[in-house]
C-alpha cells in the first residue's frame, strides 16, 4: 500500500464485494426478527455473487 493508495478508484468488483458484504450483514441482522426479509436480502447478496463471478470470468 502506497503513499497515495487512498486516491486509487475503487474497481467494479470492489464496489460489488462491497455491497455484498453489507447485504449479508443486513441478511444476518435481519434473520433474528424477520426470516422472510433475510431470505429477500440473501437473494439479493447472492445475485451480486454471481455478478463478481461473471466478472472474474470476463474481464473486459
């Protein structure tokens, strides 16, 4: 990590980790009071999965 690291602009697949990150934890938060809504969030993370996938697949 460099001196100006922090001026680096964050990848698409960054951005995406980063969501699905805060959709698991919204998923995990919300399975203690609603079970429903963390299967909905759950849904929504993995799609994001998949979206990082494709693009670790397919650089362009």
């Amino acid at each position: 990590m460099g001196l100006f690291s922090f001026f680096k602009k964050e990848t698409e697949i960054e951005k995406l980790q980063k969501k699905y990150k805060k959709l698991l934890q919204e998923s995990f938060d919300l399975s203690k009071t609603d079970r429903a809504a963390s299967d909905l969030k759950r849904g929504e993370a993995e799609a994001i999965a998949d979206q990082i996938e494709q693009l670790k697949n397919n650089p362009s």
